[in-house]
C-alpha cells in the first residue's frame, strides 16, 4: 500500500504541466498524492489556479503575487486577490514573501506587499506561503516588528541559514523542502532538516521546478514528491510511512483538509 503524501507547492498552471494536468494528476494519485496544492504567482495565475481547483477533487489553490511581481501589484491586486481568497477551495494566500537574489522589485516594494497579503491571510484566516530567498534578514525584520504575530504558514523551499529557520519556527511557520534536498551538494540544505520539529514538517515538489535528484532533468511534477519524502525519512530516521503520515497531517490540519479528497 502507498503511504498518503501531500504536496503543498507546485504550479500546475504552468508549463508544460497546464497542457495535461488529468495525466499529471493520475501519476500523482498513483504515486501517493492524495491533494496537491497549486500557487498563483500572479493575480491570473491565481484566478487559474481557483478554477482548477474547481475542476479537480485532489487540487487546493493558494492566491497571491510573487515578491519578483510586487511592482506590479495594486491596490486592485488586492482587492482582486482578497475577493479570490473566498473561493471555494482556495487554502492559503500565496506564493508572497521576499526576494533578494532577483531584485526586479526594490525590497521597500517587496515589504509593502507583503504586508497587504499578511493582512489578507489574517482576515481570511488562512495560512501564508512564504517564498524568502537571499532575504533573510528582511524577512525577520518585517515579521518582529509585525505586531499581529505568531503567524500560520509556511516558509515554503526551505533555505537560509540555521538561525533564519528557528526563528521562522518561532513565529509559529511551518517549514516545508523541496526537491533540491536531495541534491548532492545540498549538505547544508540537509542541516536544516533535524531543526523542524515533527508537527511543522511539510513537503513539497515546487514542480516544474526543483526535480528531485532521481528524475534531475526531467520536468517536476507531484508524483516526484515521494523521492524528496524517502530522502527525508532517511534524513530523519523514519520509515517512508511515518514521514508520510505526519507531513500529511500537518499538512490538512494546516489547509484544513479531510485525509483524502471524496
């Protein structure tokens, strides 16, 4: 028997998983994935991701604009995005947060809208998918001087250093990795992984990006998410069923999602 997986990041709106998500989506069923959730990047690929969530029982969707795409982002964004958050099947704001290694958007740009998504996220009561690369201490900065925490969420593709992580993990995140864990040079990556404690442990494929190292050079998508849970199971100890069941657990119990789709 398969144990039951979810994947908490991947964009199924994208190419080349767009032109056969039904195809996609059996190869995750057969592989374990039970739900998969599906980022907006943009204010349309998050209204794409609502309707596919319509359409497909095993998919949730997640509404938000990249930090790559703040510049763009509106005080109609917002009321566009807030109106999609109370869509049916539509758990979690995101993917939102800050990025200094593409710096299309200036950070002050990147803080201000991330402080509209964080406010969104509180009114609808629905976790945060936090993107935060080479943004760590900005990223920390905005959320102590926040006055609303502890936050629901995730900081989704975990990186960073040590420090970055537990405090994330203070402020009440989940933490959730990607393919890139199984990589071979990802050593420092790995470190990460004894700091999540089990009930905030989440996986993810990113998909189509971040192939895990079995299929490295193949297009990403959900089924691939059981090669990065066996290298976390190794990671931490676990059988392959235990790992399984405790990141799907957080998982629903953070998206507020029943054990199985109907």
């Amino acid at each position: 028997m398969l144990p039951e997986l979810v994947d908490t990041h991947c964009h199924l709106d994208l190419a080349p998983l767009a032109a056969s998500v039904d195809a996609v989506l059996e190869r995750a069923r057969s592989a374990g994935v039970r739900w998969c959730v599906s980022i907006g990047t943009t204010l349309e690929t998050s209204r794409a991701n609502v309707a596919l969530a319509r359409r497909c029982s095993m998919v949730r969707a997640a509404v938000g604009v990249h930090p790559n795409e703040a510049e763009f982002v509106t005080d109609e964004t917002f009321v566009q995005i807030e109106a999609l958050a109370g869509e049916p099947g539509v758990v979690a704001i995101g993917e939102v947060g800050l990025d200094q290694y593409r710096t299309r958007a200036s950070t002050a740009c990147q803080v201000r809208v991330l402080r509209g998504f964080i406010s969104i996220a509180r009114r609808w009561n629905l976790p945060l998918l936090v993107h935060c690369r080479e943004a760590y201490e900005p990223l920390l900065t905005l959320l102590r001087r926040d006055a609303s925490g502890p936050y629901r969420g995730i900081i989704h593709c975990a990186s960073g250093p040590p420090e970055f992580i537990r405090e994330a993990l203070a402020f009440g995140f989940h933490v959730s990795f990607a393919g890139n864990v199984t990589f071979p040079n990802a050593g420092a990556l790995r470190a990460l992984v004894p700091l999540v404690p089990d009930d905030r442990l989440l996986i993810e494929t990113d998909a189509p990006f971040l192939s895990p190292q079995p299929v490295r050079g193949k297009t990403n998508e959900p089924a691939h998410v059981a090669h990065t849970a066996a290298r976390l199971a190794q990671l931490r100890g676990l059988s392959l069923d235990a790992l399984a069941g405790l990141t799907s657990r957080n998982a629903c119990r953070l998206f507020g999602l029943p054990a199985a789709p109907n």
